[in-house]
C-alpha cells in the first residue's frame, strides 16, 4: 500500500461547503418565509413520519443548533472525501436512510430534527474503519477524531440531555459502525507478494515449508529421500531374489 490513494480533489473542499450551505439555505427560508418544517421530522412509530428520514438532516431548530453541526459537517465531510473517496456518497445517503429509520423505530413521541444523526454516522465510520484497515494514515485519523469529538459519546445515553435526541445520536453511531463492517477498502489492503500471506496457504503442501517442523526447526529431508528412493528401487520386495557369486582370482587361476 503507497499514498498514491489519497490525492486531493475540488470535491473534498466543494461537497462539504455545498452540503452545509444547502442546511443554512432551508433555515434561512424557515425564517425568512415562516415555514413550519418542524412538522418534517421524525415522528417514530408513525406512517407520516417517516418522510423524517429524508427531510430531518436538513432542519434545525435554531441558529445556535445549526451552527453546531455545521463545523463538525465541514471538517468531517472533507475527511470522508479525502480518505475514502470511493465510499463517500454511499456512506451519506445509507447513513442518512438507516439511522433515520433507527430513530423512527426506538425514538420518544416527539419530532426529531438535526443533521447530528449525521454527524454520528460520520464519526462512527471513521472511526471504526480506520482501525479496522491497520493502516497507520488510517489510525492517526481514527485518533484525531477521537481527540475532536470523543466526547460527543456521552450524548448517546438516555437522561444527559432530555432537550437533544439522543435515540439520533445512538442510531448514527450504531450505523456507522455498521457501514464500516460492510464497506469494504481493498484499496488500503497490504499487497500479497508470497504465497504465504494467502489466507488458504498450507505449509503441508509446500515444498519450502516442509522442511520445518511446528516449532520452526529446520529438517534435512534430503537423505531421506534419497534412502526411500533406493530401499524402493533396490529392496523392492516383490522382484524375484537373485544370487550372484565372485571368484576369487587363485580359484580362477587353478582352473
């Protein structure tokens, strides 16, 4: 694996400034027009509500509320790109799909609106992905999210703020989690360069390794293969036994 993986396009600045932009100009026409998109959110356990799934990323309460999840789309969104530009718009719209149904299915009777879920999801991903690769690019990233927004895990549990949806919060990470099992990233795999780092190598079938033994030990095979090739060749049990006497060269020279 070379860093030749990770080139920087205009996507990894354009998707993260656009997907936010695009939160700041719903709330902007909530204001400015007086929409009640409140009534888009989540509802769990409630047919209508699940148009929630699609449309509560997009709205947010206040100002302050869209403001905190704006940074941490910025930052997290351009990661995503960057490192796993093959997953990226996968891991958007499934994270945004599959949490939102988590919610609708375990959340409180209330409208559960923000792109927090969201944030969840991307964290999560990042996270698990990147140990999960054992690549040490990957690892310092998963780091550096931990240091950044490690302690967003506390929002997870019921009863630390009953004013947020923690049900979001728990869902994003469970997804996340999830999308890092089943994304695979050949990408950043360890190239195969012997026969022994394939999974389904067995040293009994190779010539090279049959000459240890389990503990490592070196074994000469090479004398007895020679002594079974001729005991067979020579000793055959099966060919007919057959004498052969010399003379001595007085025994001759009296005759």
């Amino acid at each position: 694996m070379n860093d030749s993986q990770f080139k920087f396009s205009n996507s990894v600045v354009a998707l993260p400034v656009f997907f936010v932009l695009l939160l700041w100009v719903v709330y902007w026409m909530q204001i400015r027009f007086d929409f009640d998109f409140y009534q888009n959110g989540i509802y769990p356990r409630d047919f209508a509500g699940l148009q929630g799934i699609v449309f509560s990323p997009f709205i947010h309460e206040n100002l302050e509320h869209l403001y905190n999840n704006s940074i941490p789309l910025l930052i997290l969104l351009a990661a995503l790109r960057f490192f796993y530009p093959k997953q990226t718009f996968s891991i958007i719209v499934y994270g945004i799909l599959f949490s939102g149904l988590i919610t609708w299915i375990i959340g409180r009777e209330n409208f559960h609106i923000g792109a927090s879920g969201l944030i969840y999801v991307l964290v999560s991903f990042i996270f698990f992905k990147g140990i999960q690769t054992k690549y040490y690019r990957l690892i310092a990233l998963s780091l550096s999210v931990i240091l950044l927004y490690g302690g967003m895990i506390w929002y997870v549990f019921p009863g630390v703020d009953q004013s947020i949806s923690w049900e979001g919060h728990l869902s994003g990470l469970i997804t996340g989690f999830v999308l890092s099992v089943l994304y695979k990233t050949p990408e950043y795999s360890k190239p195969i360069l012997y026969d022994w780092q394939h999974p389904d190598f067995d040293p009994e079938r190779d010539p090279f390794m049959r000459h240890f033994d389990e503990n490592g030990n070196f074994i000469s095979r090479k004398e007895e293969e020679e002594e079974s090739d001729f005991n067979s060749s020579y000793f055959d049990s099966n060919l007919p036994v057959r004498y052969f006497i010399t003379k001595s060269d007085s025994e001759d020279n009296q005759q």
